[in-house]
C-alpha cells in the first residue's frame, strides 16, 4: 500500500509539473517529441501527433523533451519551424517557468481539498508554561499573533516553523488582544526535557471552518506555508543548521508516506486520502522551489542561460550551455545516489 500511494503521488506532481511545459509548449508553438513519467526502461508507450507518451519504469521523475532542446541535434536533418530553439527567448522562458509553476497551481488545488474538509488554524495562543519568556512578558491565551521577526503570520504552524527555524534566538512578537496591537521580545529558554528552547507557548491554533468564500483565502495561505518552510530548510542547509538526515529522497518519503498512512488508519480512510493529499501538497512545492534554483541540468538553470540571451540579445553558444548541464546534471547523479544511500542506511539505524 505504501508503494502504492507513493507512485500515485509521484505521479501526480510530476505530471503536473511535466503537463506545464507540454501546455506552454503547444501555446507557443514547439514541437514536444516526448512526454514522460517516471525514469528508466519504458512500460508503455504510443505516438500521437508527433509525441510519444510513456510510462517508464522508476515513479522518480519525468520528461517533457522539445525537438532541438539541446541545440546539438543539428545532425539529425534541419530542425523544423516548431523547433525549440527557433521559437522566441520569451517563449522559451515561459515553457520552462511554467514546469515549476504549474507545482504550485497544483499545490493550491491540493490546498483547496485539505482546508474545504478539515478547516485551517489561526495563530492564537491557547495556553502558556508558567516561568518562561512568553509569560513574563505578559502575553495571555487568546492572544492572536500577527508577526514574528517582522513575518506575517497567517496560520498556527507559522508559529512552529520560525521557533524551529530560529532556535534560540531572540524574536520580536507582534499580537492583538482585543483588537489591540502589542509587541513584545522574547529570549528563549533551553528546556533539558524537551532538548530544545521554548518561548512558553502552550498549544496554539484556533479552528477554521473554511466551507465558505474562506477555503479560497486559507488555500494560499496553506501553499505559502509550504513555501516558506522549504525556502528556510534550505537555508538552514546552506547555513549548516541541518545535517544529512534532515534530507530526504525517494526512499525516505516513501518511509514518511507509510509512516502517516499507519498513524492515519485508525481515524478512517478519508483521513488517509487527505494525509496522503497533504504530503502531496508540500512535495509539489518542494519540486517546483528546487526546479527554480539557478543550478544546471534544473528549470532554474536553463532559465538563466535564457535570461542571458534576452538580456544579450543572442543566445549563449548552444555546445558551452550543453557542457554546463551535462556536468550539473552529473553532480545531480551523484547527489541523488548519496541520498538514497543514507536513506537505506538511516532506514536500518
């Protein structure tokens, strides 16, 4: 069941992010010569309008390939009209961008099923720990929090995510009581028990019924979460905060996804789908943040190149763009073979 909800997972983000170059792709002309899911030894295959579409056999990846995407296929004949590189740099642009974007599309669409049945949360204060920061500071239950660092804060997991991200620094909290803007700074407090340091929260969140025009508003509010905590994950990567085990590939979500469907079994198995629809949700985010990171072999770094020529008004000499991909996409190889290793092993420790 596992590998299961894990392949349909998977394939539903990378179809996602695959179906937004494809889309962009025919709204601007270019000829796609495939459309893939999945990696490896093809399954099944058929052609249709001069694209074939497969389904291979690893559910880790995708393809949406252009005729002449390379720019090094010059020796298969002369490249038709539909050809990638004949089509404008702007063009180009937008069916890279729209991959990564159609995630986030996707996301918001996940966002929508998840909070139009289980609701959302505010981020209100239900209850303090007596001797630390957040109570000598006098803050209250009921207390709605609005900002942390100067971050807006729009749902009670914000709370979590900048505690976690900020471990033991300061934090400036801005909150209304009654309608009443208060700041206060706070300096955590290490806790031995809980091995961490706490602001004195207590519990926070308060229900929010989203069966109504609320459900559109809350949706973004969901998908900018997701964001934001990818976005400081790998800040804390760069930063060192984070070590190999907080880094997860397809093995290590597999585990994640098994995990949640044992502990969501119990309550039912709509319970399950909408745990299932959540991890989808913050993965098709994950995707479409690292597909954006100006790196080679990713959307991020074709963008670049491309960007260069719009700004150049030429592009970048096809065969040095091609050696800068083939020696990202080589780094990603060997990347994806550490991770997956330190999966297994952390998988037996």
């Amino acid at each position: 069941m596992t590998i299961v909800l894990f392949v349909l997972i998977f394939g539903v983000i990378v179809i996602g992010h695959e179906l937004g170059h494809f889309l962009l792709a025919k709204v601007n002309g270019i000829t796609v010569v495939d459309f893939s899911v999945g990696m490896g030894p093809k399954l099944l295959h058929f052609n249709k309008g001069g694209t074939e579409y497969s389904l291979r056999l690893f559910p880790i990846g995708g393809a949406c390939m252009f005729e002449g995407e390379d720019g090094l296929d010059t020796d298969k004949g002369t490249p038709s009209e539909g050809a990638f590189p004949n089509a404008s740099v702007w063009a180009r642009i937008s069916t890279v961008f729209a991959g990564p974007f159609f995630n986030f599309i996707l996301a918001y669409i996940l966002a929508m099923i998840v909070v139009g049945y289980t609701g959302s949360d505010r981020p209100v204060l239900n209850g303090l720990i007596d001797g630390y920061p957040a109570q000598e500071a006098g803050m209250q239950p009921g207390d709605l929090i609005t900002r942390m660092n100067g971050e807006r804060i729009y749902v009670a997991r914000e709370i979590w995510l900048n505690t976690y991200v900020g471990a033991g620094e300061t934090m400036n909290i801005e909150f209304l009581r009654d309608g009443e803007k208060h700041t206060v700074t706070l300096t955590p407090k290490y806790n031995e028990e809980e091995g961490r340091y706490l602001l004195g929260f207590n519990g926070y969140g308060e229900y929010v019924d989203c069966r109504n025009a609320g459900i559109f508003k809350y949706s973004y509010y969901e998908v900018r979460y997701s964001l934001r905590a990818t976005i400081k994950s790998l800040g804390m990567l760069i930063q060192g905060k984070a070590t190999k085990d907080d880094i997860s590939g397809p093995i290590g979500v597999a585990q994640v996804i098994g995990e949640v469907r044992e502990q969501a079994e119990p309550y039912g198995i709509w319970v399950v789908i909408l745990n299932m629809i959540n991890i989808a949700l913050l993965l098709s985010v994950n995707l479409g943040v690292m597909n954006l990171l100006p790196l080679p072999a990713l959307d991020g770094g074709r963008l670049v190149f491309l960007i260069i020529e719009a700004i150049r008004g030429k592009p970048v000499p096809p065969e040095k763009e091609g050696m800068v991909h083939f020696a990202g996409f080589v780094v990603l190889m060997i990347l994806m073979v550490f991770v997956m290793f330190n999966d297994i092993s952390r998988f037996f420790r």
